[in-house]
C-alpha cells in the first residue's frame, strides 16, 4: 500500500493545482446575455427627457420588478419599477415625467436564459451631460463569496454525476461482480452524496448569486421561494426528486442485485439486470436533462435538438470518465479484476467517445458558430484546449487497449489469488481470466457457503477447539486486546498477500498505469468542460460584438478643413477641426486656426454647433477652450447618435466681424 499511497496523492494534488488554476479564471461565471443596445444609447445627449427606456439583449432574459433601475443625476430613482418586455429580447421600464437635464444612470441586473446572472450600467444624458452622484453598490451578481462557492458547487454537482453514472455502468455493463465490492461502491455512493450535496447548495445560494451577493441571504426563505418558480429552480429541485430515484437504483444495484448474484440464480440475475439498465439509464438521462433545460442547450439556435443531444453528452462523458475511475479503483483497491470486464469497459469507453465526438462537433458548431470565434473568444480558446485533450485521453486509452489485450492473452492460471470464502477456508481465484471469470466468482462464494453449512458442526468444533488451544486466540489468560492485535496482524498478512498477488502480475500493473495516466488527464477535462458551461459561447461573444460595433461604427476620426472670411482686412484664413475618435458618445475635439500662409492665426472666439437635421436634433453648441495660438480644444463632445451631421463653425476675428462656415460630415 506504501507505493499506491503517493499515487493517489499526486492525483488529488493534480486535482486541486488545476482546479484552483481554472477556477481563478472561471469566477465569477460570464455573463451570458450581452447588452447589445439601447434606447437612449450608452452616452447619448438627447434634448428632452424620454418617456421611458429600452434595453436590448443577445439572448431572452429574466426580469423582475426592479431589474432595469435609472437614477437622476442626484442618485434618486425615476423610473417607475414596472419591467416589460416588448418583444424579441428588448426590455423597457418607463421613466417619470418632468425630469431635470443632466446625466441620468441606467443600471439592470437580470438572469439570462441559460442561467447566468448579468448586471451592467450606463449613462445618457438630457440637455448636456453633468455631473452625477448616482452610486450602484449591489452590482455583485455572480460574483463576490457567494459566486466563489457556487462555482465549486458546480464543479462537485458535474463530478458527482460522472461518478454516479459512469460507476453504475461499469457494473451492469462490464463487472457485475463488482457490485458485491465496497470500493466499488463507494465510487457511486459518493458520486450521488456529492451531487445530492452539490444540488442543495445551489438550490439555497441561487437567490444570493443572481441577486446581492451577501452571504447571509443564502438562508433567506423568501428568496428560496422565488428561485423555485424560476426555470433553474425547476431544473434544480427536478433533480433532487430524481436523485431520490437514484437511492433506491442504489440500494437494489447494491442490496438484491448482489444477494442474486451470490444465489446463482442466472435467470433472476439476468431479468434484475434488465430492470436496473432501464430504470438506471431513465434517471440518468432525466438528470442530464436537468442542466440541459437550464444551460446552454436551452437557448439560441436549435434548442430543441440541442437539449436531447446535450443530455447524450453529458451521458457519454460519465460514461466513459466514470467508468475510468470505476476501474482505476478496482485496479487498485479490490484483489483481482477480470480481464473479460476491462475488455467490456474498453469497447463501451469507445463508443462513448464516438458519441461524445459527434455530439461536441453539433455543439460546437452551435456554440462557436465561426471560425474567428473559435480562436478570438475565450469559450472557442477553451474549446480547443478540451479538443486536445480529449485526443490525449484517446491515445492514452489506446495504450491501455494494448495492455487489455495482453491481460486477455494470459493463461486462464497464470496468476492466481487466494481469497478467504464464506466458510473461512482459501479459495484460489483467477486473476485476468476469460469470459467466463465473473461466473467462476460468483460459484466460489457461492461453494464457500455451502461448505460451511455442510460442514458447520465440525467447523464450530474446530473453532471451539483452537479457541481454548494453547497459543488460540481465546487461549486461557489472553486478553481481548491480545486478540484484536492477532486479528489485526491476520488481516494485514491478508491485505499485503492480496496486493503481492497484484502487483506480480506485470500486465496489471501496466494497465494501472496507463488508466491512472488517463484518469489525470480526464480530471482536468472535466474542469475545462465545467468552465465552458460557464464562458460565453462564441457566437453570442461575437455578436454582441458585432451590435457594438454597428452602434459604433465609425471611419475614423472626423477631420474637416472649413475656409472662412470675415469681410475685414485681415478675415480670411482656415479652420481645421479634428473629432476622435469620431463616433457616438464621448469625443475630444480639437480646432487649428490657421492664416492662408499656414501660420497659425490668433483669434479671439471660435464656437462650434452640431446639427443632425434628419432627426430634428440640434444644434448642440460647444466652446472649445484656447490652450495655444490659433489652437482651440473641448473634451466630452457628445455625438448621441450616428448619422450625418452639419458642423457649424463660428469664427470672430474682432470685436465686430464674425462669420459663421457650415460644412456636413458623417458621425458614427
């Protein structure tokens, strides 16, 4: 046990050092839903106060009263507090009538439809912009300590059902022995306590994730209630009413079904076997369906044959990285595995990888959408990290197929094991034998027993026996702790008997190494894909990106040259005006006076106005500052929309002559 000990410690250190490294990047979750628009847009200088405002998304949201807030430059409310949706994935709530000018706030806070709290803020501005006192503290959806906690309930709830799932296929499919064995069970039974375990969390911190962010409103009952008429609450208490399923798949797999085994009765054993496959491959598939009516697959393009396929999925990957560390710790923990199981389990692990390849590429191809997705995002860069995992846990397990076929080729008695039986005496057991090995187990418990009831009252008589014989266990004047020290010592021999037997089998041993070496690299795949169910897929990044850009497209910054002439004696010269970065929102403008020789042109006023005719706005009057000769600046201009634009430039170049040069230009 000495050298299987370091072993399992690297791979928990494995564990833990990537976890921790993936989880840095991974907390809090992206938002999945984008703002892509709004109405009035993000910076916006609009002349009279809107009757209401109107946000647009990538994606159908989630909103209660409250979600979509706008605050007056004094950081007051003025929107009344009732959210509707008017169609598509626009929002609005209305604002209230008589609002003073200046730059108002517009914050939301809402759950997109796949699950993931986003919140956000901007400004616009009515009249011109000023200063604002609005301060937004409960900006902490996803995030903070409770965000934390909910991504590493995340990461447990995924591995739970890998190894729930994955352990009791392995069994049914490939090792039925294995049913009888405590580290075989142990496998499922801690995959469903940490998924139970994992489920309940998220179902208490839900309302504290999408919402403030406080600890202390995870045991809020009246946020509970509201979680569970939401769509995540559904999904979440669906699935502890089919783990509640699960328990009782559980304690038939691992009650009756191993008490049929050890009576032999084929018949029986078949039919049990039969039922469980049905009604275990039920409740997986309806857990799998629970993250996906609430993910990714239940929105977007496609989402009724993207939820079937992800629930395939999701049932591929526990299948196979389930089953892996099913075997690892039968390699490991029990006396003797069956060649004939690991044979089965790398056929079934095959499949399984042939239905997760088909259905990742439908994935994603729907979830990247393009090829520049598919590099210049973070869900397509953490895609083709697990792509190439994936194909390193495939190489590996090819190495491992080598050392299955190697384990079948061994004579039927080449390494033999004695296990005690039933009745106390040794019986050999065959390790890496034939098809037939799972049979000749299940007879060598079953002749273990009728050997002591045959035999019972000479066994008890022996028993009595060595008891009261000298040097026995219940040798006159032997204290009880004397003998728990001899059965301790007894059950040491056993253990160090058992695992020499192991490891003088060369082929096992090979097989070990190469199922613990892919059993690493699927750790940190099932971390890559955990982090993916929490990235913003590629085709949302991209688009909303795109919507930014359209309400942002520009040519570059504006530069005009406007000739003017005052009349005067010494009135004529050039005015070139620069605006970068020339689009909506926010500008720095800046203004050269120049002579007709190129030299600069000391003047004493220069006023400028922007007009957009088309949608009656305007003119917006703006003075630029002097900060040099003839070299005229003002930040902050504000274009509140795209479009063309008539740029009035006013120059006075003495007390009494001015002229004022107009000259169109396209904004944004």
């Amino acid at each position: 046990m000495k050298t299987i000990a370091p072993r399992f410690r690297h791979l928990v250190l494995l564990f833990l050092a990537v976890t921790g490294a993936l989880l840095a990047g991974a907390v809090p979750a992206s938002a999945h839903a984008a703002l892509t628009g709004s109405d009035p847009q993000k910076g916006a200088v609009v002349e009279t106060a809107p009757k209401q405002v109107s946000l647009t998304f990538s994606e159908t949201i989630a909103v209660s009263d409250g979600a979509l807030r706008v605050l007056d430059p004094a950081g007051k409310r003025v929107d009344d507090g009732k959210v509707a949706h008017t169609g598509g994935t626009t929002y609005r709530v209305g604002l209230h009538a008589g609002l003073p000018d200046g730059t108002f706030t517009v914050a939301y806070q809402v759950v997109s439809a796949d699950s993931h709290p986003v919140s956000g803020a901007f400004t616009f501005s009515v009249g011109a912009p000023s200063k604002t006192s609005a301060v937004l503290t409960d900006q902490n959806a996803g995030g903070g300590v409770v965000g934390a906690l909910y991504g590493i309930a995340r990461y447990v709830a995924y591995a739970g059902y890998t190894l729930l799932v994955g352990g009791a296929v392995f069994v049914l499919a490939c090792w039925r022995r294995g049913a009888g064995l405590r580290p075989v069970q142990r496998v499922v039974v801690s995959g469903w306590t940490a998924l139970t375990a994992s489920t309940l969390a998220m179902l208490l911190m839900r309302g504290s994730y999408t919402g403030s962010g406080k600890i202390g409103d995870i045991f809020d009952m009246s946020l509970l209630g509201q979680v569970l008429q939401t769509k995540t609450g559904a999904a979440l208490t669906s699935r502890l009413l089919l783990l509640a399923a699960a328990a009782l798949f559980i304690a038939v797999l691992f009650g009756a079904y191993v008490k049929r085994a050890e009576d032999g009765d084929e018949k029986e054993i078949k039919d049990l076997t039969f039922g469980l496959a049905i009604g275990g491959g039920v409740v997986a598939a309806g857990l799998g369906a629970t993250w996906a009516m609430a993910e990714h697959a239940s929105t977007g393009i496609q989402a009724g044959v993207a939820m079937p396929v992800d629930v395939l999925h999701l049932l591929a990957v526990a299948t196979w990285l389930g089953g892996l560390t099913t075997l690892l710790v039968a390699l490991y923990r029990t006396p003797s595995i069956e060649g004939s199981a690991v044979r089965r389990f790398s056929r079934l692990a095959f499949g399984s990888v042939v239905v997760l390849a088909g259905t990742g590429l439908y994935q994603s191809w729907r979830q990247v959408g393009s090829w520049s997705a598919l590099t210049g995002t973070r869900y397509g860069q953490l895609l083709l990290v697990k792509v190439g995992l994936v194909a390193l846990l495939v190489g590996i397990a090819w190495i491992s197929r080598r050392w299955t076929g190697r384990l079948a080729e061994q004579a039927a008695g080449a390494t033999v094991v004695e296990q005690r039986t039933a009745a106390g005496a040794k019986q050999p057991v065959k390790v890496g034998g034939g098809a037939g090995s799972d049979a000749a187990a299940d007879r060598a418990a079953k002749d273990g027993k009728n050997t002591k009831n045959a035999k019972g009252g000479k066994d008890s008589k022996d028993s009595k026996d060595s008891g009261s014989g000298k040097g026995g266990p219940g040798a006159k004047g032997e204290s009880p702790e004397r003998a728990a020290q001899l059965a301790r010592q007894r059950a040491a021999r056993d253990t160090a008997r058992e695992k020499q037997a192991r490891d003088a089998d060369p082929q096992r041993f090979g097989l070990r190494r190469s199922v613990l070496a892919e059993a690493a690299v699927a750790i940190v795949l099932l971390v890559v894909t955990t982090i993916l169910t929490s990235t913003e897929p590629g085709r949302t990044e991209e688009e909303a990106r795109a919507a930014g850009a359209v309400a942002q497209t520009q040519s570059g910054p504006v530069s005009l040259k406007v000739p003017f002439d005052t009349g005067a004696k010494d009135g004529k010269g050039t005015v070139q005006l620069e605006l970068d970065p020339g689009r909506v929102g926010d500008n720095e403008m800046h203004l050269y006076v120049l002579r007709p020789n190129g030299k600069a042109f000391d003047v004493p006023e220069v006023k400028i106005a922007f007009t957009q005719e088309a949608k009656k706005i305007g003119p917006l009057s703006v003075v630029p500052d002097r900060i040099a000769t003839g070299h005229w600046t003002a930040s902050g201009v504000q274009i509140p929309v795209a479009g063309d634009w008539k740029i009035a430039v006013t120059v006075r170049t003495s007390d009494i002559d001015q002229v004022t040069v107009t000259k169109n230009a396209k904004i944004g």
